[in-house]
C-alpha cells in the first residue's frame, strides 16, 4: 500500500467519524427544539403524498438519497428519543412517525436518478450516443417509478413496510441488537457535550451544523472511495462483472455499500452504456443492486442512534427496495420498454429530457407541496 492510499484511507475514517457525529449530532438537537417544532413538522408530512414529493426534491437537491435517507432516520430516532424524554411522558411531543416517514424514502430513490440524468446530458450533441446514455439513466427512473406505484397505495391502506420493518426491528431488539454499549455514542459524545454545553448551543444552529457536517462527510467519503475502488475496476466492467444479472446486481449493491451513494455508482455506468460497452440489460440489474446498496447508509445512521424507531425506518427502505427487485423483477420488461421508448423520444427531441427533469424532479413536487400544505 502506497504512503498516498494510507493517507486517503486515515482520511477516510475521519470522514466516517465525522458522519457518526452528524447524525448523533442531529438527533440530539432535536431534543432542544420542543414541542412546537415537532408538532410543525409533523403537520408537514401528514400526507403521504406531500411527503412523497418532499422526498423527490430533497434528494433531487443534494443529489443524494443516501443523505435524505440518513436525515429522515435522524427525525425519527431524534424525535422518537425527544418525544421519551420531555416531562417523562412519550406522547409529549408528536413525532415523525414511521407511516409518514415510509413515503419521504419512496420519494429519495425517485429523486436520486436525477443525477444519471444529468450525467446522460454530456452525450447530447452525439444522437445516437445520447439515445444509450439515457436509456441506461432513464431505466432508473422507471424501476423507481413503477415500485412507488404499485406500492405507494399499499402502503397508505396497511402500512406494511412500517409492519414488517418493526417486526424485524422487534428481532434485533429481542437479541440485544438494539441494547448495546454503542462505540459510536462513546467516541461522538464528547463532541456532543462540548457543542450542546457552548453558548450556541440551540436547536437549530446545531442541526444545521449537523446537516453541514453530514453533507460534508459523504461527499469526501464518496471522493476518497471512488479514486481509491472504482477508478480501479471500471475496465473490468463488460469483461468479467456484467455477465450474468446476478453479478450484475451485486456489484450495484456491494460498490453502492462501499461508496454509499447511488448517484455515483449508477452514473459511472451511464457513458460506458453511451460508448456502447455495456447494454440496457446488463446495466438493469446493477440498478436494483445500487438501490439495494445506498440503504446501508441509512442503516448506520440508524445504529448510530440506537433507537427502535430509527432503525425500523432503515429497515422500511431495505424492504421496499427488496419487495421492489421481487415483484418488478418479472415484470421488468415495462421499465425496460419504457426507457427505450423514452430514450427514442429524446433522442428526436432533444429539450424533452431537460423539460422531463425540470418538471419531474423540481416543478411538480414545489407546486403541489405549496398547494397541499
């Protein structure tokens, strides 16, 4: 190992503590917040479809599920644990609850393809080229889209990601999984101490020190993880990795794990579909991979926190990301038939694909969260 890979990985676990803190960092400030703010953010996304739509711009944004995902974790977590602790009474304070929460998740991993997108668009002055690129970042889309429609109903009449994801929650809870000594609190709570014991310390300054902190590290880590992983592989793509859709999808799931950001993981296919390197088919279940892999970042930030709340939120996006590859798997012919068509479409008329951005991810979701609030 070269001097320069040992400081990027020294460098590395700096940014992985510093991601640690944001999320205990952000869960605690809630707490100093009271029961004023909780009752407004609550009032916010009591309806599944506003948050829904609040989940597609936030991560349409900050291009980042991972990090809209570890926001939502830490609102659950953090105002389950203020909600505990306020006059000795739970009900004290209302919460995010789970339910409610389920939707933001859905509407991260719509808004997380924008991204693919976006990267489709350096291949528009080549027509056929263009056609490739943005099958293979549109096909994001589509599996995203058809999985929050056949299952976005289900879950408003049974809530039964919340279901399942609790009794997987009550599982680890029943084996001590929940009920540790957390080295995470131990190392970040000195921190903590001295941030909340300063003369600044208040609510929301604190939180917006910790989505600073939050965004900051995941970036860096997403850096240091694609110069040191995927900058070595990328050649090995078409000629080993891609075979079979098997390998195809755990590679999505195991590089997306490693960098934790989908956005990156999924763009990095899109030119080498654009060259023609790689098709529509093979790149389909790297997709599903990624999308099973950017909810590890969720899952430790809710075993950062502790709480069952948080860690059933984080469970809830595993499993509708896993019930997701089950139903859509067999069917997947409607997302592929759809990006081609669409890719076609945008091929002839090249502003569509700007338009469809525009209005997808950014249009419609502030114009009918302004008109449903």
């Amino acid at each position: 190992m070269t001097t320069r890979t040992g400081i990027k990985l020294l460098g590395l676990l700096f940014f992985i503590y510093l991601f640690m803190l944001s999320i205990t960092l952000m869960g605690a400030s809630f707490k100093l917040l009271g029961h004023g703010f909780a009752e407004e953010l609550v009032n916010s996304v009591s309806n599944p479809f506003t948050a829904l739509l609040i989940g597609i711009l936030a991560t349409s944004i900050i291009q980042s599920s991972s990090a809209t995902s570890s926001i939502v974790v830490g609102l659950v977590g953090g105002l389950g644990m203020a909600s505990a602790q306020v006059g000795g009474e739970a009900s004290a304070i209302p919460t995010l609850t789970i339910q409610n929460a389920i939707p933001i998740i859905m509407g991260a991993n719509i808004g997380t393809s924008v991204t693919n997108i976006l990267v489709s668009m350096g291949h528009i002055s080549h027509r056929r080229e263009f056609r490739r690129a943005f099958s293979a970042a549109i096909v994001h889309d589509s599996f995203n889209l058809v999985a929050v429609i056949v299952f976005l109903p289900v879950q408003i009449t049974t809530n039964f990601l919340g279901l399942a994801a609790s009794k997987a929650a009550g599982i680890f809870s029943a084996v001590g999984g929940l009920r540790f000594a957390s080295p995470i609190k131990t190392i970040t709570k000195p921190v903590i101490d001295i941030i909340h014991n300063s003369p600044l310390a208040i609510g929301w300054l604190d939180i917006i020190l910790a989505l600073l902190l939050l965004f900051l590290s995941l970036n860096r880590i997403v850096k240091i993880l694609k110069s040191v992983v995927l900058n070595r592989i990328e050649v090995f793509f078409d000629t080993y990795i891609f075979k079979t859709a098997i390998r195809s999808l755990l590679l999505g799931l195991i590089l997306t794990a490693l960098v934790q950001s989908s956005s990156i993981t999924t763009s990095l296919v899109v030119p080498l579909a654009g060259a023609g390197i790689l098709s529509l088919n093979q790149i389909f279940p790297y997709t599903l991979g990624a999308n099973l892999g950017t909810t590890v970042t969720a899952l430790l930030a809710a075993l950062t926190i502790g709480r069952p709340e948080a860690v059933t939120i984080a469970l809830a996006h595993v499993f509708f990301n896993l019930f997701g590859i089950i139903v859509i798997w067999p069917i997947r012919f409607i997302p592929l038939n759809f990006a081609k068509w669409f890719s076609v479409l945008a091929m002839k008329n090249r502003i569509i694909p700007i338009l469809f951005v525009a209005t997808l991810f950014f249009i419609i979701p502030l114009l009918l969260i302004f008109l449903t609030r």
